[in-house]
C-alpha cells in the first residue's frame, strides 16, 4: 500500500441509481482535514447541514486515516462520519478490529455512500473494487447469523464483515456498525443511517500489505520511538503489565466507584459501594476471562473475552466486557451481575446497538417506572431478565422497546419528564461522573458528538495516569485542559490511531509518525492546529445544525443534585464557571464559532 | 487499618484486603514504605528515589487521592482508616 497517497481513491456509492465512482478527496481537504474524522465531516457538509439524518440525502462516511492499515502501532481504526440521527449534529464513530485496515489493503481509502437502495445491498469491496449486492438473505437476520453467512460465502481468510443489524434495520436512533462480531462504530446511531439508506453490511476481502512508498528507515525510527512509549512499564498500555493490557478498560470500575464518580441509578448516585467490586476488571480477570483479543497492529491487546461458567447465560462466549457498558448495564442501572452485563453486551452485538445509549435508556426508564410515569409494564431496578428482554424488544421496536429506540432524551421528553434522561445534545452521557470528575463533565457538555468521553479524555490527567495531573474535584483551569486534549483528539481519531494511544504517545510521536507517511515537514504546532481546525470546523457545521448558543449543557442533575457519596461528596458540576474559561481560550462567542476564528483556520 | 489493593498492585498483594498495623497518626507516606517493606516486588512502585510516595501510586482516603489532600503524604492516618491503593488505571 502507498501511505502517500493517502485521499486518492475514495469511493462514492450512489446506491439509489446504482452508481460507484472511485475519485480523490481533494487535496485541499486532506491537508487540512487530515483523514478519518476531520476528512469525514468534511465530507459530511457537502450534503447540507439542514440533512434530515434518516434522508437518502444524508452522506455516510466510511472514511481511513493516512495511518490506517499501515504498521504503526494502534493504527486499525478507521471512522464512521454521518449527521446523526440521534442529535442531529455530525458524528464519528470509531471501530477497532481490521475492518479499516483491509478496506486500505484492498485499495481504497473511504466509502462515500448516498442514496437509498431499493432493496437490500451490502457493498462488496476487493482489489481497488467495489460492487453492490443483493442482500435480502441476510435482512433481518442478527450480526452474528450476518458474519457467519459472508464467512461461508466468501471464507474466513482475510475477510471484515461491517454489518448492521436488527436495530438498524428498524431505525432504533443508537443503533451501530459491528464488524468481526464485536467491534463497534458504537455511538450516534450510524446504521440507523445505514438501516434508512438499505445497506446491511460491507464486506471487504484483502490480505496484509506493507507500506512501499516511505523512507523505511524513517519509517522504522519513528514507529519504533512510538512502540517504546506504548511498552514502557510506566504506562498503563504497557504489554502484559500495564492495568490497560491486562484487565482491559474495565480496571476503571473500582477507581471510579472509590472516588464517588460512578453514576449509579440513573446518576441518582455517585457510587455503587462494595457492589462495584462484582462488576470490575478485577473480578472479570479472576472469574469468566478466556482471552485477551487484540486489533490491527496493537501490542496492548485491551480486548477481553469471556466465558460465563454458571447461572441462565452459561455457555456464552463472548467479546468484550468493556468498562463503559459494564457501567451503563451495570452500576447504572443497579445490576451486580456481571454474567447479565456479559449476555447484554453480547445482544448489542449482535442486534447492533451502543450499549451505552442502551443502559441510560434503560436505567431512565426504571427511574421513570419507580416515579409512577410510566403505563406499561416498566422496568424494575436490577432485574436483568426484564432488561434482556426488552433490549430485544428495543431493537425491534416492540411495545414499551418502541418508546426506548428512541433513545433516552428522546423518551424521557415523551414521558413528560426530560429531565431524568442523562443525556447532553441528546445522546447519553458515558461511565464519568461530572460531579466527581469535572473536567469530564466540561467534556461532555462541549463535545460535538453529544456527551461523550472519548472527545476529550481529561480523565487521563484527573486520574493522573499521564505526566499532567490534576485534581478531579477543581473545576478552575479545566477549560484550557479540555480544549487541549479535543485538538488533540481530534488529530490521533482523523490519523486514525486508537485513543488510547494517548496514553503513551502525544503531538509529539503523532507528528513525527504523520511527516514520515507523508513525506512532508509536520511539526507538534502542526498536530494541535489541525485538531483545533477539525473541532471547530465540526462545531461549524452544528452551529449552521441549529445548536447556537446555551447548546452546551449537562443535565441538572450533575449541576443542581449534589453528590452525596464519599470522595465527591458535597459536589455538583460548575458548568457555567468552566464554559465561561472553555469559550475565551476557544476564542468563541458562547458555543458558537465567529467568522474570524473560521477565517483564521481556514474553515471550510 | 484496612488497605486495599486494586488491579496489578494486588496480584502483587496475593489478596484484595490486608490488616495493616500503622501507629495511629502515621502519615501516608510511612504507609507507602509499609507497603514497600512487607511487599518488596511492590517498592518501586510506591515509594520513589527521594523516598516520597511514588507517582505510579495512588492512594485514596474517603475518595480522595491524599495527593489533593491539604497535607498530601504527610496526612496522618488512624487506625480506622480505609485506604485504596491503585496502580495508574483509565480506560475509555
Ligand atoms: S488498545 Fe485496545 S482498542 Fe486500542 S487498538 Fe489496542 S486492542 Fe484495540
């Protein structure tokens, strides 16, 4: 594969006339845009940010990063960029797996999709070509059942199945891309968009290829000073010995829950107590682990597989008991049954849905039936069996699921009650308490996805895993912090490393590696301006979207309800003190980009 | 008074929860070099060069990381106190 020319072959599929062009991203576009995420959204304005998200109008991006596929470390990440039917503001996803990388080694470097099929189509992509096909065998069924049959068609070897299912299928707003059964373009609701436009899966055949056209010497320094800051024993990435590589994302629960920064009952809580302790890292690696999967390129091998050995679920085998679900099905919703969060994640698989967006639905929708609003059956605290079956009906839109499918903003508003929906722009916040954890809080209110906390992961430093540190609980100075860490993300997710490289690696190995696959100059400066130029240019396109000013908001509850478990207790978020230093380092006008900021970045 | 042990620190430990008998009014700091004599494998990990309690440890006393306490590694700890000890831990 050539890192070069990076841009040169994306692909646009036209699925209502039936039509596939392969053409370059304009060079312009891919210097300031850089790949991935910032190129996406790029892309993503072309079709109007007036787009009604679920209209064949709406562009859905499947978009690499000049680093995608290629042999750095963490770089088999590639991104899914849409207008979201969930907030009505652009969105990016990220999966994990090989899905990226293939799709690069088979010669492409992005799929722009438009229009509607008339019928069910998945895209065929091998050798620099792509192709629609007849999908109808395989609508409806689950992303299990869907992998399975590309496999037995076209073989195992070398083989990424993307696919949506039954939850896409019905236009459940959170629904997501898996590819390889378990790695997820999660957040936003992307295969709704795929769901509206009949495309149920991309299927791309291709085998490793190496990088031909960079100076290998170059090329070996700079990734080799970049897998030394991911191996290095101080970090928590390290192989085999960092908390990260060994007991996955979920060595979070415990630290979380002991500061008080573990929502619990629909945030109600800041704690789940000694109860955490079942749900945890450490108990999964102890208990149920089988297996510590990887992706592309990766030494940390974060993924953890499980196997459930007792009880209703024994027998299931599945990956990956992540923090964030284990929290939203979990502590969020006063479950300390880990085999239940295990059969639920496995659900979001295979019925292709965000677990996160899932767990504050329902975690809503039991504070709502234990207030008395709702007139269904309702859902009791931590009774898994009702939650397992109404994550099926969610995803089929059956009864009391309709409502749900909707999301929790959504149907907390038609409960008469928005306020109990944890949502900010609509989607639900993830497994940080901003009360306990206030850079965090900023984060989410500030992210232009919806809550989020992969925009800007301050937690690194509030936990004090990276060399900046600070405390969790001081709101002042945060402002700054977050805008830093959104541009730097915005960078590493548009290259497409994983995030978690950010734990190892900073502007500085980012820029070096990014020079040498292009072949040009790029200095750390260089790194922080382009993050900075895709985040505004995302919050350009929300700004035109209709979210103006007073759009970055959290919900009351971490604002007004103090915290009144231990390490946070007493707290509630001070939103409007951090915005207020947030919006004069982002040099904006509240959350709206001025002209001259645009004019400067040169946005568009 | 109570410690426990999370993540990498406590398959060091062998065990989630250990009795520690600290003088009353010991700092946090004297518990760091506690740690560090019954647990040698662990003594780099939690105390540092100058003998000050190491960056690669937290430890955490009602919820909060002595770090931010008033008196970081010199607050004074009684023998009723539970404190969790973590290696770096985030995720995403
Ligand atoms: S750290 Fe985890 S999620 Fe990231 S690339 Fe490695 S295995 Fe995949």
């Amino acid at each position: 594969m050539d890192l070069q020319s990076f841009g040169q072959s994306m692909a646009h599929v036209d699925l209502g006339a039936g039509d596939v062009e392969i053409r370059p991203a304009p060079d312009e576009w891919v210097r300031k845009f850089i790949g991935a995420r910032g190129l996406g959204v790029r892309y993503v304005l072309e079709a109007g940010p007036d787009v009604e998200a679920l209209s064949p109008e709406n562009l859905l991006c499947f978009v690499n990063g000049p680093l995608t596929g290629s042999e750095t470390s963490m770089s088999g990440r590639w991104a899914c960029v849409t207008k979201s039917p969930l907030t009505g503001t652009v969105t990016d996803s990220h999966q994990g797996g090989w899905a990226g990388a293939r799709l690069r080694w088979a010669g492409l470097d992005g799929i722009i999709v438009s229009g509607r099929a008339d019928s069910p189509v998945y895209l065929f992509v091998e050798d620099g070509k792509i192709e629609l096909r007849d999908a109808s065998e395989v609508w409806g069924k689950g992303i299990h059942e869907t992998v399975a049959f590309f496999q037995k068609r076209y073989g195992k070897k070398n083989l990424s199945v993307n696919a949506i299912g039954p939850a896409g299928e019905t236009l459940c707003r959170f629904a997501a891309w898996l590819n390889e059964d378990d790695r997820a373009f999660g957040r936003g609701g992307t295969a709704a968009v795929g769901g509206s436009k009949n495309l149920k899966a991309i299927v791309i055949r291709a085998g490793t290829q190496k990088s031909r056209d960079v100076d290998a010497d170059a090329w070996k320094k700079v990734r080799r000073q970049a897998l030394d800051r991911i191996r290095d024993e101080k970090n928590i990435t390290s192989p085999k010995k960092g908390g990260l590589s060994v007991y996955g994302t979920n060595v979070l629960m415990n630290v979380t829950n002991s500061i008080g920064a573990l929502g619990t009952r629909n945030s109600q809580l800041t704690s789940f107590g000694e109860r955490a302790e079942a749900i945890s890292g450490e108990y999964v690696e102890q208990n149920i682990l089988v297996g510590d999967p990887t992706c592309h390129a990766c030494p940390v091998a974060c993924k953890k597989e499980v196997e459930i050995k007792q009880g209703p679920w024994k027998g299931l085998h599945m990956e990956s008991v992540e923090y964030e679900p284990a929290w939203a099905l979990g502590a969020n919703c006063d479950n300390d049954d880990i085999a239940s969060v295990a059969k639920m994640i496995d659900q979001c698989n295979d019925l292709g849905m965000d677990p996160i967006e899932l767990g504050n639905a329902l975690s809503m929708y039991m504070e709502a039936s234990e207030k008395g609003w709702v007139e269904g059956n309702g859902l009791a605290w931590g009774d898994t069996l009702a939650m397992i079956a109404m994550t099926d009906a969610i995803a089929r839109r059956e009864g009391e699921g309709d409502l749900l499918a909707e999301g929790p903003a959504r149907a907390a508003e038609q409960l008469g009650h928005p306020e109990i929906a944890m949502a900010c722009k609509g989607q639900a916040v993830p497994a940080y308490d901003p009360r306990g954890l206030k850079g965090m809080g900023l984060g989410y209110a500030t992210s232009n996805r919806g809550a989020c906390h992969l925009r800007a992961y301050v937690a690194a430093a509030e936990l004090g895993v990276i060399d900046v540190e600070v405390d969790p609980l001081e709101w002042q100075g945060k402002g700054e912090l977050v805008k830093v860490f959104q541009d730097l993300h915005a960078f590493s997710d548009s290259l497409d490393l994983c995030k978690f490289s950010a734990f190892a690696e900073g502007a500085d190995e980012y820029a070096a590696q990014y020079a040498v696959a292009r072949g040009e100059p790029f200095t750390a400066d260089d790194v922080m301006l382009a993050g900075e130029r895709i985040y505004n240019l995302e919050r350009y396109y929300n700004n035109l979207a209709g979210f103006g000013e007073g759009s970055d908001t959290l919900p009351a509850r971490f604002t007004r309800e103090a915290s009144t478990q231990a390490g946070s207790k007493g707290h509630v978020s001070e939103l409007d003190q951090m915005l207020g230093e947030y919006y004069s380092v982002r040099g904006w006008k509240d959350a709206v980009v001025p002209e001259d900021k645009l004019r400067q970045l040169e946005i568009p | 008074m109570r410690v426990n042990f999370y993540a990498t620190l406590r398959t060091a430990v062998g065990q989630k929860t250990v009795e520690l008998s600290l003088p009353d009014g010991s700092s946090a700091q004297a518990l760091a070099h506690e740690i560090a004599r019954r647990w040698p494998a662990l003594a780099d990990r939690v105390v540092d060069a100058e003998g000050g309690i190491s960056r690669r440890v937290h430890f955490m006393l009602g919820g909060r990381n002595i770090r931010w306490l008033p008196e970081g590694a010199a607050t004074k700890l009684a023998a009723t106190d539970v404190i969790d000890v973590f290696p770096p831990t985030a995720g995403g």
